[in-house]
C-alpha cells in the first residue's frame, strides 16, 4: 500500500483537480484504517517519501503535506512527527540554498 501511495505521489496525481486529489487522499485513509499493521506502513511510506524528497521526484508539495495531514488526524502527531518533519527540513533545506 505504501508503494501504492509512492506511485501516487510521483505520477498518478499529475494533472488532476484538487477535489480529485483530496478524493483520492481519502480513498487510501480509508484502506489504511482498515489496517493491521499500521506501523509496517508507516515505516514504508516513511521510506519512500525520504526517496522522493531527496531525489525531487514528487508531483506536488501540498499533495504531500495534505497526505501528511491526513495521516497526523488517523494517526496522530506523535507518529507522523517524523515525517512531518523531514517535509520541515528540506523547505528549510530550500530557503538555505537559495539564499547561499
């Protein structure tokens, strides 16, 4: 499911609306509630998203943060801090190099 979301992320979002986009969003919150192992999926999409992060091969940066959000409301804040914060680092990452 995490690499489901992966390919989401960096191709099958690309040229849709924003109410298909938070639509789509919903529908893999829904699949994740139904969820065991909840934490095997974080670990996952954890991984993938530090990969599209890092090689810049995501679609949008809100389309990630509202996946972000999404998953701090099922989850909470504790467990998505983590993520939460790799997103915190390469804006900052951004401005430094810009302004270097």
């Amino acid at each position: 499911m995490a690499q489901f979301c992966d390919e989401e992320q960096r191709k099958g979002l690309k040229g849709k609306a924003e109410d298909e986009v938070n639509e789509k969003l919903d529908t893999i919150i829904g699949l994740f509630r139904c969820l065991h192992g909840r934490d095997i999926f974080m670990k996952a999409y954890e991984k993938e998203l530090a990969n599209r992060l890092l090689n810049k091969t995501s679609l949008s940066k809100e389309n990630e943060e509202l996946m972000i959000q999404k998953l701090k409301v099922e989850c909470g804040a504790t467990t998505v801090g983590k993520i939460s914060q790799m997103m915190k680092d390469i804006q900052l990452s951004e401005v430094i190099m810009s302004e270097f």
